[in-house]
C-alpha cells in the first residue's frame, strides 16, 4: 500500500482476549502468528488469518510478561518479564526451549537484530535494570553483561544491526555488540523516556519526560529540541524513508518533516481527531501509513499528505496500549487495557 492509494473502509478481521492489559504485540516475520502478552503473564500465539488461538500460556510469566520478540527466522518467540527471567518458545509445539535469569528482577525490553552480527548469527539482546546480556538464536550466552550507570528504558539496533543502542534516563549509548564496549554516547539533560532512530542512522529522536523532543543529527553532532507537548512524549515512530517522524504527547499527532537540514525551524503537521490521549503509534514496516490509538480506544489512520483520518468505525472497548501493522501492510492488530486484542483489514 502506498500514500497514493485509497483505504477502503475498515473491515473487522477477528477478535481474541486477554485477561488483562495488553503489554506487548508482535507480528512473526512472515505475517502467520500474531503473538500478545498480558500484565497478568498470560501470552498467546494466535493464526494471524483465521484469528485462532493456537497457544496459550497462562502463566509464561509467574509476575507479568513486559516483551515479547520473534526470531527472526520465525519459528522462536522470545519472552521477558518480571519474575527476572526471559525465556524462547517454540512456536510449533508450544514448548519452552531455553530460560534464563535475565539478570534483574524485572526485565522489560527485548530486540532481536536484523541482520546476522559475525559469525553469531542473530543476537537478542534483553535488558533488565540497568544490565544489558546478548543471547544466541539457540538461547545460549553471547557474552559479559553490559552494565549501566541507571535503568535502561530502551534498547535498538541500528545501522542495518551492526550497532546496538542503549536508552537510560541520561543518554543514549552505542556499543559494539561483539565486544561490548561503547563507540560513541549521547548525553541528555531531559530523562528520556523512549528514542528513535531513523533508518538511514542520520537522526536521533527521544521522546523526555519533560514533554519534549530532543534531536541529534549524528552526522555533525548539532543538538535540538522541539518542546511544547501536553504531556510526556511516550510515542517515537519513524517512516520507513527516513523522512518523517511521528511524535505524541498528548492528543495530538505532530509529524516532522526532517529531510535536508532537520525539523528545526519547521512546523510539524498536526494529526487532530483523537478526543483522548494518544498512547500508541506505529508506521506500517513496508508502506506509508501511520496508525494511532487513543485511551478512550478510538484508532485511526493517516497518510504523509492529508491530515484526517481515512478510516471509520474502528474503535476496541477500552484504552489502547498498542496498534501494530502486519509485515505486508494489509492487516493492523489493535490491543486495549483490558485484554482485548483486534485485528482489521486495511486492504
């Protein structure tokens, strides 16, 4: 789907439940499974077409389950959560292959890297505390723990998965992730809640607890900000071209143009429909739409180039905690505070 098409109107696929928040979603590479985790630990494995519950762990979790990661072969789903353990699931047959300690007694980011990293192949890297550990595809140990001087609030990998960022509420750092050792540090005097890398690795974004934006330009080093939200900004996306980037704190959508030199100086377009605060964004991986999600459970759809949303109807049962586009486009997963999880066509 690209920004020339036109949406048709929202069609409602299937719908499943949860027994409690919904805290992470995941679509499995190929777009079969659709993968949730509830704060209660339950995770479920879904068959992304027919909506059919093909697992479902009651307690993969002993105290909440705070992420959720497919391998990037598909076939293993990686879990983490506060019982301090992360464990990697056979999505098949539904069995636990490997669990481990993850070092802290609550852990909550996993990221799998995009690309192979050496002659390790595709790495997990899990984040607990303030300590960050590297683990094989097959579940084993790739290497020292990476310790931090406060909590890590965010983890990515970046330049084509050569590089591993680390988010805590002073800085952004990247490490070598075969030797661990830092190549360069961000330093911010705004505690940061979130970041965003831009795929072509030009642009650094966190989202601060100060309601704002801070900008690197990791080129030439030059610092902004873009201040003036509503409220703590917890949602950083980017397009997929590098061009645009999403930003909410508040009720509104702000999408910055940052082709040439940056957003400095520009005015962002405003995204206004929502009647509540927006708590969920995301771009679809392959295609140029952005979908919203508001706590009075109202979605929503836009496109680079027009500011209202371009769907109707679309709205789950309580606040949403997250809206996630299927690999190709077609399908969006929308899920709610209270266990809900619904997924349309947006063909």
């Amino acid at each position: 789907m690209n920004s020339s098409s036109q949406l048709r109107p929202v069609a409602f696929s299937w719908h499943a439940r949860l027994d409690d928040f919904i805290t992470g979603v995941a679509w499995s590479p190929r777009g079969d499974y659709l993968a949730t985790a509830s704060v209660s630990g339950q995770v479920a494995i879904y068959d992304a077409v027919k909506g059919r519950t093909i697992h479902l762990f009651e307690r993969a979790h002993a105290d909440g389950c705070d992420a959720l990661a497919w391998r990037p072969d598909g076939a293993a789903l990686a879990t983490a959560g506060r019982d301090g353990k992360w464990k990697l699931w056979n999505a098949e047959e539904g069995k636990v292959l490997v669990e481990h300690e993850a070092g802290a007694l609550w852990a909550e980011h996993l990221a799998w890297s995009p690309r192979t990293v050496g002659e390790r192949g595709h790495l997990l890297a899990l984040s607990a505390g303030t300590k960050v550990t590297l683990w094989t595809e097959p579940g084993e140990s790739a290497g020292e723990a990476m310790t931090f001087p406060r909590t890590v609030t965010a983890l990515a990998w970046i330049l084509e998965g050569s590089t591993l960022a680390v988010a805590t509420s002073t800085s952004v750092s990247l490490r070598n992730p075969l030797t661990g050792k830092e190549e360069r540090s961000f330093p911010s005097r705004d505690p940061i809640l979130n970041m965003a890398f831009s795929p072509s690795g030009k642009w650094l974004m966190t989202g601060n607890q100060d309601c704002s934006v801070h900008v690197w330009n990791t080129d030439s080093g030059t610092e902004m900000h873009m201040r003036g939200y509503a409220s703590k900004v917890r949602q950083l996306v980017w397009h997929r071209g590098s061009r645009w980037l999403a930003a909410s704190g508040g009720d509104v959508v702000s999408v910055w143009d940052c082709s040439g030199r940056g957003p400095e100086g520009r005015t962002p377009t405003l995204l206004e429909w929502h009647p509540d605060q927006i708590s969920a964004l995301h771009y679809q991986p392959e295609g140029d739409w952005l979908a919203s999600g508001a706590r009075d459970g109202s979605v929503a759809v836009w496109s680079p180039t027009q500011r209202q949303n371009l769907i109707s109807g679309a709205k789950i049962s309580s606040g949403v905690t997250h809206v996630a586009w299927s690999p190709d486009g077609k399908w969006l997963a929308a899920t709610g505070e209270d266990g809900e999880v619904q997924v349309l066509s947006v063909e």
